[in-house]
C-alpha cells in the first residue's frame, strides 16, 4: 500500500526534494506539499483504492505524512472512518 502511496505521491505530491527522500513519518506540509497538492492525492488514493474520503478525514493531519495517509486508506478499507 505505501508503495503505492509514494508512486501518486511522487506523481501528483509536487514536493520539491520527491517522495523518495522522505521516510514514512516524514512531514509532507514541510517538504513542500500544497493543500492544492493533497486535493490532488486525495482524488488519485480514491481512484486507485476505489474508496471515498469521508468529511472526517479531509485535514492536514490525514495527508501530513507517508504514514498518516496509509492509516487514512486503511480506516476507510476496514471500516474505520472516524478521525483520531
């Protein structure tokens, strides 16, 4: 799942070090992510996991990082859609 995660992020992410020099728990608002960026993931998570982002979910803290946006599509696959 996260490789799949970091391959939209390096696509749509706009981040200008890339994905590939952040770790999982990296901040993606730091290494340069725009909340038009996350919008743009956002769409590309729901049509590659075939899944809707819930109102609850749609905050910085779900797209802050590599971890936080598996834990998001996770929750929604299993059910889970409350945010923390």
């Amino acid at each position: 799942m996260k490789s799949k995660i970091r391959e939209i992020l390096a696509a749509r992410g706009g981040l200008p070090g890339g994905i590939e020099t952040l770790g999982d728990q990296s901040d993606l608002y730091a290494a340069g992510l725009s909340s038009f960026a996350s919008v743009q993931i956002m769409l590309a998570l729901e049509e590659a996991f075939d899944l809707e982002f819930p109102d609850s979910l749609l905050n910085r803290k779900t797209f802050q990082s590599v971890d936080a946006i598996a834990a998001a599509v996770e929750g929604i696959l299993n059910g889970a859609t409350a945010a923390e």
